[in-house]
C-alpha cells in the first residue's frame, strides 16, 4: 500500500509517499481504507525522532482518520462499506489503517470524510483535559491557551456546551473564530499581559482550570490566576521544559493540582472509555451542528511537507486534513 514515510529522522523535506506492507489485522481490528487524515503537532514531533510510537503501534504517523471499512471478522458490529472515523495511535499516514473495532465511530450521513478526520485527536484531547482531569463544572472559569489550534477550538466548544465561562490566548487575527465559537474574552498574548486581562476582567485567582501548551513559559503566570483548588492540565511544551522561579507556597496555599496529559501511550482499555463517553455525550452534536470540526485547511496528501510547515509556522486555524488521492 501507498503510505507516507521518511528517508531519515528531520524536517519535512524527509517525507515521501512510499510502498509499505499492509498492516496485518490482530483481535477486534477491523481495516479501513483512509480518505482522509488529520495532521497533529505529535506527527511533527515524531518526524523529529522526539515522539516515538508506542510500542505494538504502526511507526507511521498519523493519530485520526476517517474512511471506509475494507475488511472486518463476521464477528464485527463493523462492516465492509461502513463510513468510520477514529483514533489511532499510529499509522494514519496510509491509505489502508488497521484500527481496533470500539475505537471507532460510525460517520453521520452529513459529514465529509475531512470532517470527520479533523475530530478524534482534537475533540478527544479536549473532552479529557476538560471533564476527565480539569473537572470543569458549569459556570465556572476556564483559560484556554493556543486556543486557535485544533485542540483549543475543541476546547473552546465543549467548554461552551458545559456552560463554562471562557477565556483564551490567541493572536489577534484569530480572536474572531474564538469569539463565534464561544469565548467569553479573547486576549492577544503578542500585544497585552493576559495575565492583567484576567484579573482585570475575571477577577483575581478566577481561574478554575485552565488548559496550556505552553508549559515553562507560562507556568508561573498559570499558577498566579488559578482560584483555590484550580486545576490546570499541561498538554504540551511550546514554551520550554524547564521551569525557575516556582513558589511553591502558591500551589500548596490554593490547593492546586498540577496534571501533565497525553493520550497516545494510554491503555487501550483507557483510550476505548474514552471515546465511549464522549460518543454518547457529544457525537449527536455533530450532526445537529452544535459542534463542528474547524478545518483551516485541506491539502492532497502529495503536499505532506507544506502541511507540516504550515503547522510549524503556526498559520493554521483549526485543523489542518490531507486528503488521500489515489
């Protein structure tokens, strides 16, 4: 099969479309033929040699797909033809994916194969910082950082949908999108402290959760704004790994507790859960257009390399989706 990979661990100039092997199905795998894929910051990460497959997983990238079912045991609620989505821990950069059958879900009639692709890695990310770990309640404050990525404008709508007060960081250019999704106040990190903003407008230690990539950089700033008992759940390390500086009297004085979070190298038994709850609490949103995956742009997967410095350079919007062409 046709699949994307490397000559060599580096920058996107490292990818080809190339012939693999076809992956072999295991217990209650069903394969798909993928139409579509979503790129993630972890595929970038991966390219680089810093963010390895889990062991037993595909070593392609690629973390969510939509397509259509090409084989599946008699055994399967899945059959041959079904339109499915869903999250993978590797091996969405192909045109054939082996993919567990109960992490899979089956496409509303409206949807485009690219909708359904920008949804799994992003709206799962987002439903697990926010309910599972942040322990987001109604009317209570939530600060989204990087809010205008995939994951953020996931957040900012299911943080909406729980009746959640929303502040976000994002470049001014990008606050319009935020807005209309469902952010409360919006603040250019470039142009203002938004750590002012926050108090100024939601109040000092407002703050019951908040969800960041930034890591390092923001880390002191995150902990100033968390009301008592704040959680904030550390998705990633735009900013650096290293933190100075830390008073450690603020934690242990507003009880706060700090969560790191990935996905990928969860348990299976974990992962599926996961993808059940947020099935049965949000997947008919979909198909009613109370949520809707935000799609910055779709490319033929022949521009895998464009893709990846668009994600790089941080123009994108929301997802970015590779069809898969013939």
């Amino acid at each position: 099969m046709k699949a994307i990979t490397q000559n060599s661990i580096g920058n996107a100039e490292t990818m080809y479309i190339g012939e693999v092997d076809i992956p072999v199905l295991r217990e209650n795998e069903v394969m798909v033929q993928v139409k579509a894929f979503g790129v993630n910051r972890a595929d970038i990460l991966q390219r680089k040699g810093k963010y390895p497959s889990p062991a037993g997983a595909s070593p392609l990238m690629g973390l969510e797909v939509a397509g259509i079912v090409a084989e599946a045991p008699v055994s399967s609620p899945w059959k041959i033809g079904d339109k499915v989505f869903g999250l993978i821990p590797g091996g969405g950069y192909a045109s054939y994916v082996a993919i567990d059958a109960e992490m899979l879900w089956r496409m509303p009639d409206t949807m485009s194969f690219e909708e359904a692709a920008a949804i799994p890695e992003a709206f799962l990310t987002a439903f697990l910082a926010l309910q599972w770990q942040g322990k987001l309640q109604r009317g209570q404050k939530v600060l989204l950082h990087a809010a205008s990525g995939g994951v953020g404008t996931a957040a900012i709508q299911l943080a909406n949908a729980m009746q959640a007060e929303i502040v976000v960081t994002a470049s001014a250019s990008k606050h319009a999108i935020c807005a209309k999704l469902g952010a409360t106040v919006c603040i250019d990190y470039k142009t203002e402290s938004w750590v002012d903003v926050v108090q100024e407008v939601m109040g000092k230690n407002s703050i019951d959760v908040v969800v960041d990539f930034l890591g390092a950089s923001y880390f002191n700033d995150n902990i100033s704004v968390l009301a008592m008992d704040g959680r904030m759940v550390m998705l990633a390390l735009m900013g650096g790994a290293d933190v100075s500086g830390v008073d450690l009297r603020k934690i242990i004085g507003k009880r706060i507790t700090v969560i790191g979070s990935t996905l990928r190298n969860r348990p299976l038994s974990f992962q599926r859960k996961l993808a059940r709850e947020f099935a049965e609490q949000f997947l008919p949103s979909f198909s009613d257009g109370r949520l809707q995956p935000i799609i910055d742009t779709v490319m033929d997967w022949n521009l895998i390399k464009e893709a990846h410095e668009r994600m790089e350079s941080n123009q994108h919007v929301g997802k970015i989706v590779m069809k898969v062409s013939e």
